[in-house]
C-alpha cells in the first residue's frame, strides 16, 4: 500500500500540522507579560489545543494496535509499527511538553498577581478604600470578561470539534474505498486461479488422450495418420488454389 492512500499518513500530517499551530502558538505565550487578559486566554486555547491533540493521539495510537495484530494483511512490517509507536510517543511527548510549560506558567502568573495584590499600599484609610473600589470594579470587569471568553473558546471548541469529526469522517471513507479495493483484488485473484486451475485440468486430459492414442496407434499408424493428413493438405491446397 502506497503512503500517499495509507491512512495513517493521512492523519499523521494533520496532526502534525496541529502541533506546528500549538508550538507556534505557545511561542506567542511566552513573549506576553503574565498578567494580563490576552495572556490568560491564549493559556486556555494552549490547554483546548493539548487536549484535542492527545486525543487525535490516543486514537491513532488505537490504529496501531489494531494493524499489530495482523501486519501482512494491512501491507507493513514489525520495523514500520516500531517506527510509528515511535512518532506518536515523540508527538504525545511534545504536546505534554507545552502543557507543563503553560502550566507552570499559569501557577506563577497566579502567585505573580497575589503578590501584587499584597503589596499594595495601606498608609491612608482614603486610600484603601478607592484601590478597593478600583479592586472590586476590576473583579467585575474580569469576571465579566472571563465569561465572555469562555463563550468564546465554547464556540471555537465546538468548530474545532466539527472540523475533528469531519476529519475522522474522511478518514472512514479512505479506509473503506481501500477495503473495497483490496477485496476486489482478492474476487480476481481467486477467479483466475479457479480458470488456470480448470484450464490445467483440460490440458492434462488432452494431454493424456493424445498419448492414449498416439500409445494405440503404434509406428505403422502413426506413419499412415501422417501421410494421411499430407494427403489432406494436398487436396485442400489444390481446392483453394485451382478452382
């Protein structure tokens, strides 16, 4: 089977092409200052990304096992099973990679703004008590923001989720046109074998009823069986050619 109608290649540059999106993306994470609303919702599109990834992943992972337990009849080798654990493990491992990374990123960004806020200024009660105003307006506004970022992320999820199933979707249709063609092979293959077998059966006959004959026969028939068909060509020749 060609790489270009195998299945898991297929998969394989998809995925692949999601997690040069993900590293790309967590590149763009780390060079935005921790505390702030862009920080926080490109953390939450990393963590969405890591997720769909593992799980395109895991189901690939899914295939292998299957074709394992039958190589010759999928077209590849025990090397070429190997060297496809081997991708996925280096694929899981750099996904799981990039959540750590955000993922203490997140903690500290968390323990970055408590301290901020512990720190700030208690000489005048005046005081206080405007940066608390400030304080419970910002908490609204955050809150109020979260909320519509998560409507926002709810959506892309779900697009993603489409794009993901329409995907599998196409993936299917490769898989059984591949079937269809392999057991269409196998329907011919059988029929000619069944035809070479019947034709060797006659021609063993055949053979076998000439020999009976020729056995028969003897020296003096067959010398008088060849002089009569000479005799035969002779007058078929002159009938052809002179009447």
């Amino acid at each position: 089977m060609s790489s270009a109608q195998d299945p898991f290649e297929i998969v394989k540059e998809e995925i692949q092409e999601s997690i040069d999106r993900l590293q790309s993306s967590f590149y763009q994470w780390q060079n935005i200052p921790s505390v702030t609303s862009g920080r926080v919702n490109l953390t939450k599109e990393l963590f969405i990304a890591c997720e769909s990834i593992e799980w395109q992943v895991d189901e690939l992972d899914k295939t292998i096992s299957v074709a394992a337990r039958d190589p010759g009849w999928y077209g590849i080798d025990e090397s070429e099973l190997e060297k496809r654990r081997r991708w996925t493990s280096s694929a899981r491992t750099q996904v799981g990679n990039v959540r750590k990374a955000v993922e203490a990123g997140k903690t500290q960004s968390i323990n970055s703004m408590r301290q901020e806020l512990m720190t700030l200024p208690n000489s005048h009660t005046n005081e206080t008590s405007r940066s608390n105003q400030y304080g419970h307006q910002d908490t609204d506004d955050f809150i109020s923001s979260e909320s519509d970022t998560q409507m926002l992320l709810i959506k892309q999820q779900d697009e993603e989720l489409d794009e993901l199933s329409a995907s599998v979707q196409r993936i299917g249709g490769v898989g059984l046109t591949i079937h269809e063609e392999l057991a269409g092979q196998e329907k011919i293959i059988h029929e000619l074998g069944f035809d070479m077998e019947s034709t060797s059966n006659r021609l063993d006959f055949v053979q076998k009823k000439v020999a009976l004959v020729m056995k028969k026969a003897g020296a003096k028939g067959q010398m008088m069986m060849i002089a009569f068909l000479v005799i035969l060509f002779i007058v078929l020749f002159t009938l052809v050619f002179f009447t």
